[in-house]
C-alpha cells in the first residue's frame, strides 16, 4: 500500500519543485500512510450530529490600547 503513497510524494514534490531523497520521500509516504489509515477509521465510524457539535467562533475582542 506504500508504493502508491511514495509515487504521490514523489509527483507532488516535483511539481512544489521540492528537492526531496528517497530518504524524505519515505517518511512523508509513512506519516501519510497513517494518516489515510486514521481517515479510514473515522469516515467508517458512525456518527449523529450531537456526537460532536460543532465550535462556535467568538472573535477575540480588540485591545483598547496598544501593548507598550
């Protein structure tokens, strides 16, 4: 299942004109490799709406005064 990842890497870097060795290119592949396993477990775990609701934005307020 690696290889595919590795290619991706591989295309992405060229395209970000990243200079990348075949080092970098496997960790990358590795830690997104994990992260598509992580993705899998929760797109197939069932979930309702109230398991998790949704943060509501509170904008930080404006200081009244400039920091010193």
């Amino acid at each position: 299942m690696i290889d595919p990842v590795v290619d991706y890497v591989r295309s992405v870097a060229r395209l970000l004109e990243l200079p990348l060795d075949n080092a970098q290119v496997g960790r990358v592949a590795v830690h997104l490799a994990r992260t598509k396993a992580m993705v899998n477990l929760l797109r197939d775990t069932p979930l309702a709406p109230d398991d998790e609701p949704a943060e509501i934005f509170r904008p930080a307020p404006f200081p009244d005064e400039e920091p010193a």
